[in-house]
C-alpha cells in the first residue's frame, strides 16, 4: 500500500511539473492557436532568473520567492517582444510560426550559452524545501515537491479566476471565439493578443523557477521539456484548461507507475504509445473548443 | 448631424472588384435597405465601411473618416455592425457578450475586477431586445432569432449610432420581424439605421428609402414606390423585365 501511495505521490509530482510547464502553452497555443517553440527557452529564463537573483540575494528562500514575480515579468515580456515583433505578423501561418519562434529559441539558448557558459547551473534550495514531510506514518513527500504541486494548483486556480470572471479574460476569450466580432464591438484585439502572449509566457518563467528546486539549469532545459508541454495541451484539448489539468496528472500517475514496474525510458515509451492510442480514438483531445488559425 | 457618406469605394480581392465605385448617402435618421442579388458587394460594403475588408475611396461618418482606420477604432467612433448569421460570442453568457460590447471604454487598471452589479445601461438593452430572461445562459444556446436581437443589444450598448445590420431578420418568425422592424423604428430617432435585407415584405413595411446594388455598383435609389418601378430594378434584381 506505502508504495502505491509513494508511486502515486510522484506521479502526482510529476505530474504538476507537466501542468506548470503546459499551463502558460495552455493560453498561448491552446487559447490563441499560436505555436510558439521558444516557450522552453521562457522556462529557461525563469530558471537562470533564479540563478542571477541568488548571486545578488543571499538567503535562498528569499531569492526563489523574489523570482516569482521576476520571473513572471521577465519572461512576460520576452513573450510580448516575440508577439509584437514576429509571431503577430504571422497568425494565419501556423507553420511558419513554428519555424520562426524555433529559431528565436535557438537564438536564446545560445544567448544562454554565451553569458552563463554551456554547462549546467546550480541554485541553492532554501532551507524549508531541503526535507521532506511525512504523511500517514509512513509516506515520506519530499518538499520541494510539495510546494512545486502547490505553485501549480495556485497557478491554475489563479488562472481560471482571470480566465472566467474578470473583464480581461471576457475579452480573452472573445477575441479567441471571434477575432472579427470583438474588433466591431470595439475591442483592441492586438492589445488582448498582447496581453494574453504577457500572462502565457509569464507562466512560463513561474515554471522555470519550479523547474531549479528539482534539476538542473541549463541552456538546453526549455528544448528538453517542450514536447511534453505541447502532447499536455494537444492530449487535454486545445483550448481547454481543465483538460490540461487532467491529462497532466494523469499522464504524470502512468509514467511513475509504469516506471515503478519497468524502467524510466520503457515508461516513456509505454506513455507515448498510450498518448498515440489515445489521440487516435480522440484526435481532437480530452475535450473540445473551436479555435481560429488551427484548422 | 450628417450621418454616412461613402465616395468613390473601391474592394478589390485578388483582381475580382466586390465593389466597384460606389457613392452612397444615407442622412442621420434614415432607415436605409440595401438590396440585391447575391454577389452584388453589399457586405463587402459593409465591410469596407468598419474597416474589416481593405479599401480604397473615402467614407465618413459625422464628418470623421472611417478608411485608414484599425477596426475597433471605427467601432469606438459609433459604427456598429452584425455579420450575416448570427454571430455572437457563443461560449459567453449573454451579459458576458454585452459586457464586451459596453466595456470598451474601461481602462487597463479595471481589466482584473469582477463585475459588481449590472450597469444601467446594458440593463436596459437587456430589456429592449427582450433577453433579460435569458441573461446568464450561454449565447450559444438561444433560439436564431434571439441571438439577431442579441447583435442589437450588443450594438446598443457599445454606443453605436450608425447600425450596420446584415440580414436581421433572416430565420424570424413573422412576429419577431415586427418587432425588430419596430425597432429599427424607434432607433431611428437618435440612431442612423443601414439594412441588408432580402425580405420584400419586410423592406415594404418598414424601409425609409432604399438602395439597389448590382455587381459591386449602386444601381438605383429612391423610397421603396420609386425603386420598385425603376425598370433597371426589375430586369436586374427580379432577372426578367415585368411585363407591362
């Protein structure tokens, strides 16, 4: 029983690391229908966020806290310069804005390289993430992963209060249902476009900031994970965040499962297998909107 | 007031001219139709006019130039519009989608606050369109002809004063073109009123002038009794010349 439970605990870890890392991909291409491969290199940023803030801020806990919001902003705005300046002109071209935010990625990573060195980083975990809790006398949850599950449940919980009852993601959501309308009701799409590219890759840099406390930081982190991110959002259904949410917990309990039983790399394959099996029986995902620009 | 004015309008897709020259005057308080066989630029007009189909010519409305403009800026000058099928936001609630339309004019700082309370102003298009009944239910879910009267509302409190109305009374049942034929009526006292519309009975109760576009080209104009005995009308728009 104790190893199911452990099992299932880090499946639901791995899990919430697969939900932080597909939230911000959840808005940006599963809301706005853009593919955008520098996300993973947004991660990265967030990651080395924390990394510069600890050279400047001692106490780590301090600095991972600070990074939060830093990261958010710094990555935000990356998100914002990417839109403004390449990915707007571009959005009835989904294959060209996949090879041109490739390219802006393979651009940062080697911005990457060239200030931090290629080699990977170490950031120093606070203190009060460094143990871990025990639950039911015997399940031992280390903390770092605890407080990564909470970041993400308070991400999505934060992101579909915006999503549902503020003025902004009303318009968020009607400029994704109906770029023509919303234009004639007065609304200044691009600004909305602006606006949700902010929020989407802010997200991001939150989960770079996660990201530190359980591997390492380096210029190739963003490429590593942002395959997972996207079969996330595709599995869901795009444009659907509880569908995220989900399909990242479940796929997150199959590969610590599977992985108990066999080894890391089987479970991986076993898992893409079932991804595949899965989007043949349900191509559109778990769940469904109509979006523009995604035929 | 001088309500809409368009000169010398040119849409041109791909080399095939949609509208080709047209010069149109529709006075503030008018209720005008636009009719014409399939094809014959009227929605391209309409297009044109709010800034989603590129064009080249000059429209102004109360004197401000429309062409040149990004689309929401001409819906913030009082350019209103609804698109040939019912389009409104499905997945919003009905209130949702008048709040989009009456929300323009908030500033950043509000975008993160939740609503508190319902604002007079999209209260009393609620009534007017008749949906206060149905206001959180999502747009998607009403009947054809309540979401054309949802278009309405949206319009009315986004502060239009020119309507733009493509097809509103298509998929009415009778009654419901009465009423929406009254209430271009009365909109028409403070508010400028332009209508597609393929529906001769409902242009003959309730059109104030009328205006025939054929092949991109504005063919006649005139009240409903001078259009209808125009000759060119009848050969183009009915494709037979009546017999005397």
């Amino acid at each position: 029983m104790t190893v199911v439970l452990n099992q299932l605990f880090t499946g639901i870890s791995i899990g919430a690391v697969l939900l932080l890392i597909a939230l911000g991909l959840s808005l940006t291409f599963g809301q706005m229908g853009v593919i955008n491969m520098a996300h993973g290199e947004f991660i990265m940023a967030g990651a080395y966020t924390v990394y510069v803030l600890q050279q400047v801020i001692t106490g780590a806990g301090w600095s991972l806290l600070i990074a939060l919001p830093v990261a958010f902003a710094i990555a935000g705005l990356m998100g914002v310069l990417l839109e403004f300046l390449l990915i707007r002109r571009l959005y009835a071209r989904p294959l060209d804005t996949l090879l041109v935010t490739w390219g802006v990625a393979l651009i940062l990573q080697q911005v990457a390289r060239d200030v931090f060195g290629a080699p990977n980083v170490q950031t120093r975990a606070p203190e009060f993430l460094t143990g871990s809790v025990t639950l039911f006398g015997d399940l031992v949850i280390s903390s770092s992963r605890l407080f990564i599950l909470a970041l993400s449940l308070v991400a999505v919980a934060a992101l579909t209060v915006v999503l549902k009852t503020t003025s902004l993601g009303r318009r968020i959501r009607a400029v994704v249902q109906n770029r023509d309308l919303a234009a004639v009701s007065g609304l200044a799409t691009g600004r909305v476009d602006r606006l949700t590219f902010f929020i989407g890759s802010g997200l991001a840099g939150i989960a770079g900031v996660a990201l530190t406390l359980i591997g390492p930081i380096g210029p190739t982190m963003g490429t590593n994970i942002i395959v997972n991110a996207f079969l996330v959002v595709v599995v869901g259904g795009i444009g659907q965040l509880k569908g995220t949410v989900i399909v990242a917990f479940v796929l997150g309990i199959l590969q610590s499962m599977v992985e108990y039983t066999t080894t890391v790399s089987v479970a991986s394959v076993i898992v893409f297998v079932a991804i595949v099996a899965f989007l043949q029986w349900r191509p559109q995902g778990l769940f469904t909107l109509r979006t523009r620009s995604l035929a | 007031m001088s309500g809409l004015s368009v000169r010398d309008l040119r849409v041109v897709f791909d080399g095939f001219v949609a509208v080709g020259g047209v010069d149109l005057d529709v006075p503030a308080g008018d209720v005008r139709f636009i009719i014409g066989p399939n094809g014959a630029g009227k929605t391209t007009l309409i297009d044109a006019v709010t800034g989603l189909a590129k064009a080249t010519g000059s429209v102004t409305f109360e004197g401000q130039e429309l062409l040149g403009r990004k689309v929401h800026k001409i819906a913030r000058l009082g350019v209103g519009r609804t698109f040939q099928t019912a389009t409104v936001f499905e997945e919003l609630t009905v209130l949702q989608n008048l709040d989009i339309a009456a929300g323009w004019a908030r500033g950043p700082l509000t975008l993160l606050r939740t609503r508190k309370g319902v604002p007079p102003e999209v209260e009393k298009a609620l009534e007017t369109v008749r949906l206060t009944g149905v206001r959180d239910k999502p747009a998607g879910t009403l009947a054809h002809g309540q979401k054309q009267w949802l278009e309405i509302g949206m319009l009315l409190v986004q502060n239009a004063q020119l309507f733009l109305l493509d097809e509103p009374v298509a998929g009415m049942s009778h009654d419901e073109r009465d009423a929406t034929g009254e209430l271009l009526g009365q909109l028409s006292k403070d508010h400028t009123v332009v209508v597609i519309e393929h529906d001769m009975d409902f242009l003959r109760r309730f059109a104030r002038t009328v205006t025939v576009m054929h092949a991109g080209k504005i063919l006649s104009e005139g009240t409903v009794a001078q259009v209808q005995a125009d000759p060119k009308v009848q050969e183009v728009y009915l494709g037979h010349p009546v017999e005397a």
